[in-house]
C-alpha cells in the first residue's frame, strides 16, 4: 500500500490540470497514489486526467455521473484511498518540489501524528509569491514534535482549508469524518478533525503553491445565495461538539471562529447579494445568541464591537458603520489626487528655509476646526491676551473659502500660502483646539498649546481603536501631533484623566477650565437681554436651543426631529433655535424648508455660540459637548437620545449619558414633546440631575480660565488665581430673570440681583470676539 493518498477533485480546470499533475508526478517521493476525482467537468479535463492515467498507474481517475461540488467529490476520492496518510490538493494549485519528501520525513520523524500541518504560499499570475502571513505558527521548536491541540490552539488561526494537512487514514474512518455538501465545506472537516486529534504535528515549509486565479473561478469571489452555506456547515460542527462532550473545551474557540466567519462573509462585498444582506446578517445574529457559550468574552478593539452589534441583531448600525468607513477612504483619495505636487514642493522649500530664522518671541498663531473660523477656546485667549500681553502679536489661520468669515480687524493668514508658512515656523505660541497639520515641525523654543473643544463624552485618542467608525484613523500619526503639545486645557478633572489616557505624550495639563466658557460664567443680565434683542426673539417667548451633535455613520445634517410638528404642538409661545454640527458647512437653505414664522431658526452660521446659549432658557441636545458647556450657566439640558445604542456602539462614550443626564431624558419625539410640553424640563428632579452633573463636570470654570492659560502659558506665571468653588460663583440670569427684573423697573438688573459673592476676585472682561486691530 502507498505511504500516501492525494485527492484531486477536478472541475473545469483544463488550463491548469497539466501544471498540477506534473508538480505531483514530478516529486522526488514515489511512495504515494493519485485519486482524481471527474467532478463532471464540461471541459477537457475528464480527458486530461484519462491521459495521465494511462501514462502512469499511480493514477486513478474516478468520473461521476453528475456533478456533485467539491466536498462530495473529494468523498469519492477517499472512499477509495489506500495509503496510511491522505492528503488533498485542489486541481488548479502544484506541489513544492520536494514537498512529498519533506511530508513523508516529517512524519516519521514525529511518530506517526494523526494530522501534519504544513505551510503554502499564494502564486499570482505576474510571478509574485506571498508565503502564508501566520507562518510563524508552524514553528517546529516550539515544544514537542507532536502533541495535542490544547497545546497549541492558535492553529486554529490557520486558514481553515484541508489541503495544507495530511491526515492519518485510520484517524479519518475512526473520527466518522466526511465533507458536506456546499460551500465552506472545510469548516466542519477542519475544526472537527484538529479538536479530536490526540497527536498533532506542523512542518514549517511551503509545500503547496495556492494559485490565485486573475480571471475568478474562486467560489469565495462570487456573489451568491449559495454562502448562506455556511450556516448550515457550523451547525454540523456545533452538532459534533454536542455529540462529543470530551470536546466542550472548544466552544469558545469554535464560536469565536464561527463569528469571525459571518462577519468575514459580511465584510467581502464579492460575496453576497445586497438585497441577501440583511437577511445573512439577521440569521448569523440568531445563531451568534443561539450559540454563546456561558462567560465568553468578546475580543477587544473594533473586532469586538462587531461582536457586540451581532449579538445586538444591530444591522442597520453595522451597515452604516461600513458606508462611513468607505465614504471616508474615497474622501482622502480625492483629495490626495487633487493636491498640486509642484506647489507642496515650493511651500515644502519655503517652509525650511524658515524653520533656520529665530523665532519671534511675541508672535502667537491661533487656529479652531481645522481653521474654519475664530471661535471657541483659542478666540477666548486671543482675547485676554490682548488685555494682558498686548506686546504679543496674534495671527489666525484661517481656510481661503472661510476668510468671508473672519471678524473685522482680525489679521489672518490664509491656510497654506506663504505667509501661513511663514508664521508657523516663526511663532513662538501655536494655540489650536485640534492639532495642525503633519507637516508643521515642532522647532526647540515653541510653545504649542492644545486646548481642545468639549468635554469628551464619545471616546477620543486611542480609545477610538475600539470602535469601528474610527477604523481609518492613523493613530501613529496621531501619537506624533501630540507629541508637539506643551500644554493641554482641561474644563474638569474628569477630561484630564481622559486627555492623559487617550493622549499618552508629555505635555502639562492646564486644570484652568474652558476659556470660551469665562463669556458664560461672566455673563450679566444686559448680555443676555442684548443677546435675545441680537436674535430678535420675540418677548416672553420661551426659546429652546437645539443641538444635535456630529453622527459617523450619517451624511450631512439630518434633524432627527420633525421640527414643524414640534413646533406646532408647543404652540406660539415657544421658539426652537436649531443648529447643526460645524462639520456639515454651511447651507444656508439646509434648514429653510423647516422655517415656519419665525418659530424655527437656524442658527447653523451664527459666529458666537455662547450668545445662543445666554438667549435661550434650555438646551436640547443628544451627545454633543454642548451639554458640559451650558451647564455652566445653571439652565435646564434636555436630552434627546432616540439613537443611544447606535452611537454608543458606533462611536463609543465614556458613560451611559441615559443613566446620568444633565437633565430630563427623552428616547422619542413624543416623549420629548410631552417633557417640554408639561414643564417636566425644569421641574426639581430634572434640577436635582443637573446639579449632580454640574458637579461632576464644571470643576474649574469660574469666570477666569482665559486668565490662567494666558499667564501660565504666555506670562510664564507659575502662581495663578485659585479656582473658585461651584457653590461660590455667581448666578447667571436667566431670560425669565430679566424680564422679571426689567418688569420691576430696576437699573442694570443682572448687576444688582444677580451679582458675584464678595470673595471672587476681580473681574477681567474676556470678550466673546477678539477686539479690532490691524488688518492683513
């Protein structure tokens, strides 16, 4: 008898079956038979094989009737093996030279195991070669010659396919094992036949050429219903497990693989029909539940929330995780092919020969969102700084399609001429609440000063590695732009931890609190009532601000709410302030078609938000770090929530904003409707939730944050004014307060009732905008 049986299924490879056939009879090793197997071929193959047969006798050519798939076929073919080891091979792949002889000695060498493994490497038709990429795993000096699986269970790893293995025959009939029908048919071969091996052995050399065709052929690469195959191919290796209780051990192992499978058939847009999709998801989802073994534990990083949106039947999320993915890596394409190479090359030139000029102690260059505007927590500072180190000249980088935007007096560069350039390489400050761009080098003697731009509820940094809609980022190129902070701004105790973890780089954090914040803090009744006046709201109206923040896996700014319905259903006396995201631009007919009366506005391209938040008597708002703001001015926070499982999964947050809100929580527009509607918006418990948050989040934003970045950062200060403790800051006044106030006809009402406690220090004045100077 031969010492071992190759199983060659043929079907449709006539172009091929020369090259396969030859690699096997042309082996060094003559101690082996050949039992190909006529799947029925409409070609020449069936030919072919009657040829080789004739020529030698190791060859048996077995031609079916009827074409019966890969797995039946190769049941045919050992039915009628007769070595003491069978090995597969599939007819458009070849042997190594030598590889029967490196299988033969290997076997001997290790005693007989009951399965061989060994290595492939995938052939392309331009001549390239790629060895397996979990070649390591064959190590042979990792322990003894042959042993269990348990030993060793990162094999499963392997590309579960049958013809990188050869299996003692004995072995095969005592374990029952055969291939079903369908595709994956090598899933229950292959899981079932290594778990129940008591002796297994690996040879650490490629012994097959895995052939990839450049015209198809692979059933993997074509769309069909036929994958749903697959489901029916893990039930028999969960029924083979149940079957065998010794072999419990390996439910986790196998659930994990069935898993990773399912979303590996997903994820391949080759495979599947779109309009199967859902139905494919809906399935694997039942049998991930059906199927969980007790305390397993998901995998970490975005592989597990994949994991979690399974379990969760959560299709609709997993599926706009992917589009956002997609859109983004279109997006950077795009705009790579559109950047001008000659000119990058010229500022790159420019660009260094600047970087060997002295830095120039008193310049300062701001930026906010990626240079879209002067805003937020950089506009903040630039405004103290004038106040307290006016000898400091301040510079904004600003976007060429966003200068239209840029306040009267503010002097700017535009974002990548020359001047920008110029001004980032001889400024001694760079303040910015995101990061500049890779190509700025951080020179010995600057100063960069991070400020950020909300209090994270949605994970940052390297917390996002965990989340699929984050799966693009570089977050090695993220390290290195941190690695340029000096100092980074923190509103509370809770975003250092935060900014520390996820941002792992040496810079000092500033517990000085928000500088765009001091405009809340500060504010006094005139502000507020010039601010309603500025929006021209009408008297006595109650205004709520609505918020919504940024969603990865939508496109554009879509209201989740209908704002006409709402509207009408509070009535005349209720205004709604809508503004979406800065990410969505600037449409000003995004939200004309929900204008009604003056009862809706948009307020999407209003320059100051803090003016909106002083004007309105609540905010609506989901995730967006509006809500860690507006608490500062002690108002009710409404939190509309109808997508919270989405989100959470998708982006991830650092708590469950549904168990603790700033304030009343709604999962539904009627819910809302009924909270804002019945005064449930400001009653006591939705007070109590939003003092236990203010707590919580507006640590160190008393009125003088500017003031500390500015002379800790620009003074060199080391001694700064104290934090004044939250029940020790004054009130700000609410719209309701002053028209009460203007009713009693008292002078300067903010001032007079509503005044700061004696022990607060001084105030400095921190304009909402920068004040006039130079022009460009």
């Amino acid at each position: 008898m031969p010492k071992l049986s190759l199983v060659v299924p043929v079907y449709n490879v006539q172009g091929y079956l020369h090259e396969c056939l030859d690699s096997v009879l042309g082996q060094d090793c003559t101690d082996f038979e050949v039992i190909a197997v006529d799947d029925c071929s409409p070609d020449g193959s069936g030919a072919i094989l009657d040829e080789y047969a004739e020529r030698d006798a190791r060859i048996r050519v077995i031609h079916l009737t009827e074409n019966v798939g890969l797995g039946r076929a190769r049941n045919a073919g050992l039915e009628s093996a007769r070595g003491d080891y069978v090995l597969f091979l599939d007819s458009d792949d070849t042997l190594s030279e030598g590889a029967l002889t490196a299988i033969c000695d290997r076997i001997e060498t290790t005693g007989n195991p009951e399965i061989l493994v060994y290595d492939y490497a995938r052939t392309y038709w331009n001549g390239a070669i790629k060895r397996n990429q979990r070649a390591h795993l064959l190590a042979q000096d990792a322990g003894p010659a042959a042993f269990p699986l348990a030993d060793r269970p990162e094999l499963l790893d392997l590309l579960q396919i049958v013809w990188n293995k050869a299996y003692r025959r004995d072995f095969v009939e005592r374990a029952g094992l055969t291939f079903p029908p369908g595709y994956y048919e090598d899933a229950p071969w292959t899981f079932c036949s290594m778990i129940s091996a008591e002796r297994i052995a690996v040879l650490d050399r490629v012994c097959v050429l895995y052939r990839q065709r450049r015209e198809g052929g692979n059933i993997l690469k074509t769309v069909s219903r036929k994958h749903f195959d697959v489901f029916d191919q893990y039930r028999r290796v969960f029924d083979y497990l149940d079957a065998h209780e010794e072999l419990s051990r390996w439910r986790g192992p196998l659930f994990r693989k069935m898993t990773d499978h399912y979303l590996t058939v997903l994820e391949r847009p080759e495979r599947l029909p779109q309009n199967a999709r859902a139905e494919f998801f809906h399935r694997a989802s039942a049998d991930y539940r059906a199927r969980l073994p007790q305390g397993f534990q998901r995998p970490g990083g975005g592989r597990g929330h994949k994991y979690r949106l399974l379990e969760r039947d959560a299709y609709t999320t997993m599926t706009g995780a992917t589009r956002v993915l997609r859109l983004r890596q279109k997006a950077v394409k795009s705009a790579r092919r559109g950047v001008n190479q000659s000119k990058r090359r010229a500022m790159g030139l420019l660009y260094r020969s600047q970087l060997r000029r002295p830095l120039d102690a008193n310049l300062a260059v701001f930026s906010a969102y990626w240079s879209r505007s002067v805003a937020c927590n950089p506009a903040a500072i630039d405004g103290a700084l004038a106040s307290l180190a006016p000898h400091i000249r301040r510079v904004w980088a600003i976007r060429a399609d966003a200068v239209d935007q840029v306040p009267a007096g503010v002097e700017y560069v535009r974002l990548g001429s020359k001047e920008y350039w110029t001004a980032v390489a001889r400024a001694k400050y760079l303040v910015n609440n995101v990061n500049f761009p890779d190509g700025v080098v951080k020179r010995k003697g600057q100063v960069h000063l991070q400020t950020h731009h909300g209090t994270p509820l949605k994970t940052m940094g390297l917390d996002q590695q965990n989340y699929p809609a984050s799966t693009s980022m570089k977050f090695g190129a993220l390290l290195r732009r941190c690695d340029r902070w000096d100092f980074s701004v923190s509103s509370n105790r809770f975003s250092t931890a935060v900014w520390e973890r996820v941002y792992p780089a040496s810079f000092t954090a500033l517990e000085t609190g928000y500088p765009r914040n001091d405009a809340l803090v500060n504010a006094t009744a005139d502000e507020v009532r010039a601010a309603r006046e500025e929006l021209g709201l009408a008297e006595g109206s109650t205004v709520f601000l609505y918020m919504p923040t940024h969603r990865e896996y939508q496109r554009g700014f879509v209201p989740r709410l209908d704002l006409e319905r709402l509207a009408e259903r509070l009535g005349p006396d209720v205004t709604l302030l809508v503004r979406g995201h800065y990410f969505y631009g600037s449409d000003p007919s995004r939200l004309a078609r929900l204008q009604s009366a003056g009862r809706i506005v948009d307020v999407s391209e209003h320059p100051v938000v803090e003016r909106l938040y002083l004007a309105s008597d609540g905010l609506i708002t989901d995730y967006s770090s509006a809500m860690f703001d507006y608490v500062n001015l002690d108002r009710p926070v409404v939190i509309f929530a109808d997508d919270w499982d989405t989100y959470s999964a998708v982006r991830g947050t650092y708590f469950d904003v549904l168990r603790e809100p700033p304030g009343a929580v709604a999962t539904t527009q009627e819910e809302l409707t009924r909270i804002l509607g019945s005064g449930a918006w400001r009653a006591e418990p939705a007070a109590e939730a939003r003092q236990r948050f203010r707590r919580r989040f507006c640590d160190f934003d008393d009125g003088h944050a500017a003031e500390r970045v500015v002379r800790r950062v620009f003074l060199g200060e080391e001694s700064l004014p104290p934090v004044i403790p939250l029940d020790e800051r004054g009130h700000v006044p609410t719209p309701a307060e002053v028209r009460a106030l203007d009713g009693a006809g008292e002078p300067a009402p903010g001032r007079a009732r509503c005044g700061r406690r004696r022990n607060r220090p001084p105030r400095r004045e921190a304009p909402l905008t920068t004040p006039p100077r130079r022009p460009p």
